[in-house]
C-alpha cells in the first residue's frame, strides 16, 4: 500500500460504513416515522487542522495539506448546524436515508 492510500484507509472505511447504517436505520424505521440522513461536510473551521500541524498526526496532516490543495474554502460550522435543524424540521419529513454533502463543491472537482 502507498502511503495515501494506508493513511487514509480506516478512515475511508470508516464514513462508508457510516453511509450503509445511515440507510439502514432510514429503511427500518422509516414506517415509524423516524428519519436517518447522513451530513457529510468538507473542511471545516475547527482546531483539527492545528491539532494536526502541532505533531497531532503528521501523516493526517501531509495528507490533508495535498487534499486542500485544491482549496475549496472551508465549510462554515454555523451553517451545517443550520441545515441540520432544518433537516430534523418537518419541512424536511420527506428526507430519510439522504447523503448530503455539503463541502463547497470538493468532491465535484
């Protein structure tokens, strides 16, 4: 394995496990009236990137830098909370089993 590929291996796993339980629990409880979605945000302003640049995790951190390289701007936590209040409203009781991501664009590029 290369190095990008083991560093961010468990991680990846990780968010595309959370993906089939988010479906899931959607489909199970759906009938009960219980919604399931997933939020998956880009960069986000939080202490993670200075945690990494202080010796945190060197490896996340080389990895992270490469990624942001394309420099999509980071994703505003205020706004996620917004969308996530909005998403448990009943404006939002259509939605279950959703992947919203909300990443200034990243993964379209």
């Amino acid at each position: 394995m290369t190095e990008l590929t083991s560093i961010g291996c468990a991680y990846t796993a990780s968010k595309h496990g959370l993906l089939g339980v988010t479906r899931n629990t959607a489909a199970a409880y759906a009938k009960q009236g219980i919604r399931c979605n997933a939020v998956i945000p880009g960069g986000m302003a939080t202490n993670i990137g200075s945690a990494m640049a202080q010796g945190v995790n060197q490896s996340g951190y080389g990895l992270m830098s490469k990624l942001m390289a394309l420099d999509p701007g980071m994703v505003d936590v205020d706004k996620i909370g917004k969308m996530c209040v909005w998403m448990s409203s009943d404006d939002a009781s259509f939605l279950t089993g959703a992947e919203i991501t909300a990443d200034n664009g990243f993964t379209s590029a």
